[in-house]
C-alpha cells in the first residue's frame, strides 16, 4: 500500500503489455522457449460421462476409465452442453466415483474435505503476443485444489499438460469441460491419482479467454499428511516448484 493510501500496482496491467507488446518485461520471458512451446504433441485426453457413473449397466466401465485417466494424466474431459450447471453437486458426483474407483467408503474424501469446503472462480484473459515462442501465458504448475474445473476458449487453443516428460495439447471439445484434480486429491489418494503439471501458451494473433472454478477443501482441516498446505502454496508456485515435493514425507 502506497503512503498516500493508493493501491500500489506491482508489475504492469495487462492493458500496458497489449499496446506495448514488443517490449515484454525480462520475468517474461523464457530463454528455454522456442519452438517447443508450439511443439507439443497432440494426444486424446479421455472423455468421461458422469451419468454413466450412476447407472448400474455402465457404471463399472466408466469407473475404470476414469481411474484410468486420473492415474495417468490426472485429469479427464466431460461433455457438457449446459454450463450452468451445479458445480457443488458435480464436485460430490466426481469425488464419491473417485473413491468408488478405489473401493473406499464414498464418502472418505468428502469427509476429509470438511463442511466449509470452498469454490472460487477465476477468469482468464490471454492476450495476443508477437513472441509466443519464449512468453508463457501461465508457467508450468499443478493446482493446489482438490479439483479444478475449466471452460476452454471455443476457438483458440492454449492448455498443455506434462505426461511422460512430454508437453501434449490438450483439444479443444466443443461445450466440454476439462477437469483435474489437484494436489489436495493426489494426498487423499496416496499418489494414485496425479495432480497434472499443466501450462499455458499464447498466440501471435489472436487473444484466448477461459474461465477456471476451483474447488478447495475446508482450510482448517489437515489434508493428510500435510499441514497448512493452502499456506505455501503460492510461496512455492512462485518458485517453479511444486509444493506438494516440499510436502512429501
């Protein structure tokens, strides 16, 4: 806080990076870009249909898929032509299918979770860029949420995952979601299911818009075995690390 009692803005608005896009401050650039942000491979993220997990005909079938996608990219797409949708009741759907999938109690996760779980939304604006081979949109992380759901842009693709070693694209499926867990998730798992590093690229020429709800667990209860992990979340995200690394016992 400035002393005159004005906010202080640290860092520049994203207003002043548009109509000066040719000078990008130093901390946005990545000397390690190049081609290889354009370069990820293209792959198909698995398309999960949660009615399915409800009814007694396909509800095994789809349970092994989606602790199949949850083991290996840590996040899954669900088709879903309506957006205005109850997320708090979606979160419950997905979380008891998730322990279902480990044959536990359905409701061990929501109970570690505690009754003033949260939600927040988050709006995400990229705009173009002339350097999108060594500026990020979002530098490579993993969400600190026990899931996270995103609303992709319907025509400009961006989202890339880390899987094997290897940045793959994550498609862009019309009135689909992308949802992953978080690292909240990977702890109550045990590391069965994967928090996925993901980031974001940007385009020369156009500008992306997505929209991001991320759930949390109730910030007095202990995520086993870690302690006050919404605390240093963001001290290690500024970092480059993953802070769930610093957490591992």
């Amino acid at each position: 806080m400035a002393e005159s009692g004005k906010v202080e803005i640290v860092g520049k608005p994203v207003q002043d990076l548009v109509l000066n896009s040719e000078n990008q401050p130093k901390n946005y650039i990545y000397k390690e870009g190049g081609g290889g942000f354009r370069d990820a491979q293209d792959d198909d993220i698995p398309v999960i249909h949660l009615h399915r997990l409800s009814s007694p005909s396909t509800a095994q079938q789809e349970l092994a898929k989606l602790h199949h996608a949850l083991n290996s990219w840590g996040c899954f797409q669900e088709y879903c032509p309506t957006v205005y949708r109850k997320y708090k009741a979606e979160t419950e759907v997905i979380i008891k299918a998730m322990t279902n999938s480990l044959n536990l109690e359905e409701d061990c996760f929501l109970n570690e979770c505690g009754e003033r779980d949260v939600m927040f939304l988050r709006f995400n604006y990229y705009p173009p860029c002339p350097m999108p081979d060594h500026v990020l949109g979002l530098k490579p992380h993993a969400d600190g949420s026990t899931i996270t759901f995103l609303l992709q842009d319907k025509l400009v693709q961006g989202l890339q995952g880390l899987k094997y070693d290897q940045w793959f694209k994550v498609p862009i499926i019309l009135d689909a979601l992308v949802i992953n867990v978080g690292d909240q998730t990977e702890i109550l798992s045990n590391g069965i299911f994967r928090s996925p590093i993901h980031r974001a690229v940007i385009n020369s020429e156009k500008e992306r818009l997505t929209v991001a709800i991320f759930c949390l667990a109730d910030s007095e209860k202990e995520i086993k075995p870690v302690k006050n992990y919404s605390e240093i979340y963001f001290q290690y995200y500024h970092q480059g690390k993953r802070p769930i690394e610093a957490s591992k016992i």
